[in-house]
C-alpha cells in the first residue's frame, strides 16, 4: 500500500500550469534577458532551442524585424498591448510584469473582430439597459462578437455555488437556464484568478498545449495575468464531459467583488482573437458598472425610506413613558424592517417577541448560545440562513432557520432576534454534484485526485434546512434598528436620571423649605399671638396702635413669604419666549424704588451704559429688582452706603455688575449662597427670607443666562449676571 495525498478542486495551482495553448507565444525576461519561453515559440521564429534563452529581448525583436514600441510597456499586471507584423501577418504583442518577469505574449489577429461595433454596443447597452434586462442586452451584444452556441449570464450565490440567470442558445440546443452548479465546479482560488485576470478562453480544448521551458523551473513562473495560459486539466475533463470544444468567459466584477461571470460553450474548437476578447470585457465592464449604478439607486432609496421608519420608530420608543412598553408596542415595525417572520426581544430581564416564534425553551436555548457565542460575534452580530443545523437540539427547528442576532452592547445579555422559518427549496443541478476520484502513483506517494462528474442530465434535490438568505440591506436595517434602540434606550434613561436629579433638588428644597418655613413662619405666628393677648389688656389705645401695627408687620412678612415662594414655583414651570429687553428705564426705576422700601435715601447709586438684554421682560424685571434691592438693603447701613451699576457687551454676551459697599459674604458659606430659605449669618439685622436669590438663579438659567458674585465679608459685594445678546444689527436694520 502507498501512502495517500488527497488533492481537492481548489488546491490545484492553476496559475503555475507551465503551459500555454497553441494559438499564443510565450517569451519572458528578467532585467532584458530571455529566461524562459514556450516550447511553440521556437517554431515560430523557426530557431533552434539554443538561440533565445540569455538573449536581449529586445536585440531578437529588431533581428526579426519587429517594430515594437518600447514606449508602451508595462512594468506591472496591467497589459500593455499593441500590434505588431512579422512574415507578413498581423499579431497582437501584450506585455506585463509579475513578480520581477517580463512576460511577452504574441498571437494572431483574426479579420472581421467587429472592433468597430464597440462604440455601438456600448451605445446599445447604456440606453436600453435596466436592473432587469441588463444582462440579455449584454448577452444579445456579446453573441454578436464571438457567435458561440451557448453564452450564459452564471451569477454567483451566496455559498459560492452558481446558477445561469440569462442564456442565449441555438436552436436545437438544451437549454441550461435555472440550472445551478456547485462551489467546486469553480473552486474558491479559480475566483480569485477570475477576479485578478477576467478574461480567459480554451479555444480547442482537445488541443495541443507547449510547456515552458528555460533558465528556472516552470513552477516558478506565475502566469497569473497571462493571456495564453492553458487551462487546467481538471477543467480540460471538466469540459470535454460537457460535451464542450471551445470555452470563453469573462467575469462580471460589482463594487469590486466577482458578482458573476459571462460563460460561453461551443461544440467545435473556436479562437477569439485577443481584440474580440477585450472587446467582450469592456462591454462586461460597462454592463457591470450600470447594472452596480442601477442597485446603488434602489438600495439609497430603500435605506432613505428605511432610515425614515427608524426616525419614525425612534420618536415613537421615546414617546412612552415606559421603555419596555414602547419596544411592545412597535415590536411588530422592528420585525417588519428586516422582513422576517418572527423577532425574539430580550431586555432588561424581560422576553417579548412578535410573528412566528420557538417555544420557550427554544427561545432559552438561542439566548444561550448568542450568550456564549457572542464574543465571537463580528460587531456583535451573528447572521446565519442555516442556523438550524448549528443548534441540533431545538425543539421546531424549521422555525428558527434563517437567524439574525444582535447583542445589544458589549458585556450585556440583552439582544435583538430576527426570525426566518425553513424554506424549502426545490434546485435543478446541472448533474449530480458530487465528486469522483481518480488516483495516481507519483514518488512512491498515491496521489487521489477528484475528477469532475460525467455527466450534465438535470438533477432535482430539495434542500431542507436552510431560510431565504438575509439580503445586505436587511443586515443593514437590523444594525440600524440595534442603533435605534440603543440610542432610544440611553436617550430614555438620559430622562429618567434628569427626573431622578429634578427631583432629588426638588426633594430638598421641600424638606429646606419644610424645616425653614415651620420656623421662620412660627416666629411672625408667635408675635402675632403675644401682641394680640397684649392688645386684649391694654386699655392705652395708643399702645393698642403701636401693637396693632406689629401683628401687620408680621402678617407682612409672612405675606412676603409665601408671595417669593409661589413665585418660585412659577419659574419652574412656565415656559418663555426671549426676546430684546429695554432696561434703562428699568434699571433706573428700580433704584429709586429700592431707596424708598429700605428707607435709604442717602445711597448713592451710579448707572453706567445700560445695553439691551435678550430675554422675557417679566423675569428680567425681576432679576434686577431683586439684585438691586439687595444692594440697596445690605449697603443702607454703611457710612456712606453707595451701588454701581455697570453694563457692558462681551463677546456673545450682556454682562451687568451690580457693585455694594455693604456687608458682604463670607467665602465659608458660598455653597448655600443662591439656595431656598438659606441666609448668611450675617444678614440678621436685615429682613429677608432667603428666598429672593434662589428665584433669580432660576430665572437666569430660564432666559439662558447665568449669575455669580465676587465678595467678601464686611467689604461689599458684586453680583455678575450674565444675559444672552441680542442680534443688535437686526434691531438696527
């Protein structure tokens, strides 16, 4: 018994094959000189097989009286081609690079290549094409070229396998549309070759072939780009099964990826020249280009009108109160956004689902594998039209087929589950796909080969086990729709917590104003209460006056109290419309009146430059008549009690400094200094209750603004009150 060596489809080296067909001529060179050359090319210059390896490449083409450009060369894969004569014929010469060889390839001119119908085709293909007929225009155009008696439009699927979409076929013929191949009739390093090189044709291929010969191993010669290499012998077998003489094809290459290929069959050997085979790409390459331009438009107005649902969607998971709530009532619209029969929802602890979905074991079963799986997820998510055969023990497995998963956030077990039930589908192959093997002894080593199946006779298979794949734009809408909710979901808790902070300050000035109102009300209450028994027995109705006037004062306070409270609450809850505010008058008002209420006629009180504010007129009056008046109180028992006000214009800004020379702050009791009910400890001469500048924080950050105080104790205060500007040269226009 040999050891064995088990070569599959796709492991073959099909760019290395060392062999070219018989209607091309190979010569290669490095740094000028001849290294290596078909064995056809010394029939065709008719030399010995001494004459060309070492010799200058360019020195033979003048010794033959070949006049080749040496302007148009190329110097990497991209082929540099142009026409050359030699024994009174016509010849293309393409020239490209690849890693560190020259390779130079001749071959014939064939009459009548219809080159001049490019213009036309395209012309053809450009006015008359849409997404659905792009592709019979392009075959109608390309059978007009080469005239083989099968051309097929092979549109790759998502498996790598392959189906013929489009075909054109001579009468009398089987028609091969619908049919589907498997992956390994064009393995994974073929499509990689048809992307780099798109062109590719065996004109007889029962034909001769020449192996390349030289100064380095043909295995070391990439004919990655060529343009005469031979075909594979796995792909040689593969067509004379087909019952196939003559090959061409061409790939049809979308957004850079290898979309499909144009596939053509003749019974007989038939050559194309190399101008009617790049003719075909160039037809290939406009059809492409307008069928990706054609799908780029649908897919920008589907993901416009997607991303206007998500708009929609997301305003409506913002609208409810509760969060999981909201999912429930639009669980139906995320389902529909992917287009899928079910949708599973996990957050939060809670399980919601919509459509046709698992028993509840089986939606435990999914939520557990995504858990331990989902580190493996690529941006944390999972996407499967298989899924059933990756979980085995599932109870209705043909609910759960086609899957998509996406995990809400690193390091969470909360999820979104689209859902996709078993399509069964009944695929015409193009014979039964499955493999022969053929074996041979090479080295002393058994060498198993799979050979291609012999025959094409339709075979009918129903597949079981798989959904309706997920389209890209549906991946798409399920990453947006995550992003939605994520969004929605810390926009939601982003309102929650600002309540929660509302709250918590509500809750404190409730339990300051609590604390602060039983005493500083239980006080003017208990004066009351003292005066009124006094009044009973003092028979001096002149002291009955003078206590009379006391329980007023009291009644006063209390009055002032409750007044600065109310209005506190109204701050909070009244909404506003800014606008210009004149406040020279204002200003100048209120310090005549702020003079008379503190009984402090004496305080000298300086008004400078009074600029407008933007803000509500209302608020504003109470801003200043607060804040002016506090000036006026805590300065009237100064020597000489005096108040500057000052206004300027900075930047985007309205700045007001009210300046006193009273009794300041002191730097200790800053925090509590624009709080409810909250006085500093040396302010109790003065009446107040500590309310005034708790409203006037408020109203400025109401109107945008903002208020802070430089001060220190016994030398004064000044409050900065910052208020938005106004568009003064809209004003003065």
């Amino acid at each position: 018994m040999y050891p064995k060596e088990y070569i599959n489809c796709d492991q073959e080296p099909i760019h290395i094959c060392g062999e070219v067909q018989e209607y091309g001529f190979l010569l290669g060179s490095q740094d000028s000189k001849i290294t290596f050359y078909s064995e056809n090319s010394l029939d065709f210059f008719s030399v010995e097989s001494d004459f060309l390896l070492g010799k200058n490449i360019r020195v033979l083409f003048a010794e033959f009286g070949i006049d080749v450009n040496w302007d148009n060369f190329s110097d990497n894969e991209t082929l540099a081609i142009q026409h050359i004569s030699f024994k009174n014929e016509e010849y293309t010469l393409s020239i490209h690079t690849n890693k560190g060889f020259t390779f130079f390839e001749i071959e014939k001119v064939l009459p009548n290549h219809k080159i001049n119908k490019e213009y036309a085709a395209i012309q053809h293909i450009l006015r008359n094409s849409n997404e659905e007929n792009i592709w019979k225009i392009l075959l109608q155009e390309v059978q007009e070229i080469i005239d083989f008696d099968r051309a097929m439009i092979y549109q790759f699927l998502y498996d790598g396998s392959g189906q013929v979409i489009e075909e054109l076929v001579k009468p009398n013929l089987e028609s091969y549309l619908d049919l589907h191949y498997p992956e390994s009739d064009i393995p994974a390093q073929a499509r990689a070759l048809y992307l780099k090189n798109p062109v590719r044709i065996t004109s007889h291929v029962s034909g001769k072939t020449y192996p390349i010969v030289g100064i380095i191993p043909k295995e070391a010669i990439d004919l990655t780009y060529s343009v005469t290499r031979a075909s594979s012998p796995v792909h040689i077998q593969y067509l004379k099964n087909a019952q196939v003489e003559a090959s061409f094809s061409t790939s049809i290459i979308v957004n850079g990826e290898l979309w499909g290929m144009v596939a053509c069959q003749n019974s007989k050997p038939k050559h194309l020249d190399l101008q009617s085979r790049l003719l075909v790409e160039t037809l290939t390459r406009t059809s492409a280009n307008a069928f990706a331009s054609y799908r780029s438009l649908e897919t920008l107005q589907e993901y416009q009108r997607i991303n206007l649902n998500n708009i929609t969607l997301r305003q409506n998971l913002l609208n409810d109160e509760s969060f999981g709530k909201a999912l429930e009532h639009n669980i139906k619209e995320i389902m529909d956004t992917c287009d899928a029969d079910g949708i599973i929802i996990k957050i939060n602890n809670e399980i919601l689902t919509a459509g046709k979905t698992p028993s509840h074991t089986d939606i435990e079963r999914i939520i557990d594998w995504s858990r331990e799986n989902n580190h493996s997820f690529e941006e944390n998510m999972f996407v499967s039209n298989t899924f059933c055969r990756t979980i085995t023990n599932l109870e209705n497995p043909e609910i759960s087929c086609g899957i998509i998963i996406s995990v809400l956030g690193n390091n969470t077990s909360d999820m979104l589950i689209w859902l996709r039930k078993e399509q069964g589908q009944k695929i015409k192959w193009a014979g039964k796909p499955e493999k022969q093997t053929i074996s041979e002894i090479k080295d002393g080593v058994e060498i198993i080969k799979f050979s291609p199946r012999k025959s094409f006779e339709v075979w009918k298979e129903y597949v079981k086990g798989t959904s309706l794949p997920w389209k890209i734009k549906e991946i798409e809408s399920a990453k947006w729709i995550t992003s939605v909710i994520l969004k929605a979901s810390h926009t939601k808790s982003s309102q929650i917590q600002d309540l929660n902070n509302q709250l918590k300050e509500l809750n404190g000035e409730l339990d300051s104003f609590s604390h602060t109102i039983s005493h500083d009300l239980n006080t003017p209450l208990t004066v009351i209460k003292l005066n009124a028994q006094l009044a009973k027995k003092l028979p001096d109705q002149e002291n009955v006056h003078k206590t009379l006037d006391n329980i007023i004062n009291q009644v006063d306070t209390m009055s002032d109290m409750i007044r600065n409270v109310l209005e506190l609450s109204k701050i909070k809850k009244s909404e506003i419309e800014l606008r210009s505010v004149e406040v020279d008058s204002l200003i100048t008002k209120l310090a005549e009146d702020s003079k008379i209420s503190f009984e402090s006629p004496h305080t000298d009180i300086i008004i400078q430059n009074t600029p407008e504010v933007l803000g509500d007129q209302t608020m504003v009056y109470q801003v200043f008549g607060n804040v002016i008046g506090n000036a006026v109180k805590y300065s009237s028992k100064s020597h000489q009690p005096k108040v500057k006000i000052i206004g300027e214009i900075a930047d985007n800004v309205v700045i007001y400094k009210i300046t006193d020379n009273g009794i300041g702050i002191d730097k200790k009791e800053s925090k509590k200094m624009f709080k409810i009910f909250s006085r500093m400890s040396n302010a109790k001469d003065f009446n107040g209750n500590g309310v005034g500048l708790s409203i006037v924080h408020h109203l400025m950050e109401k109107m945008g603004g903002k208020i802070s105080y430089e001060s220190e104790s016994g030398k004064g205060t000044t409050f900065i009150l910052k208020f938005q500007k106004p568009n003064y040269d809209f004003l003065n226009s």
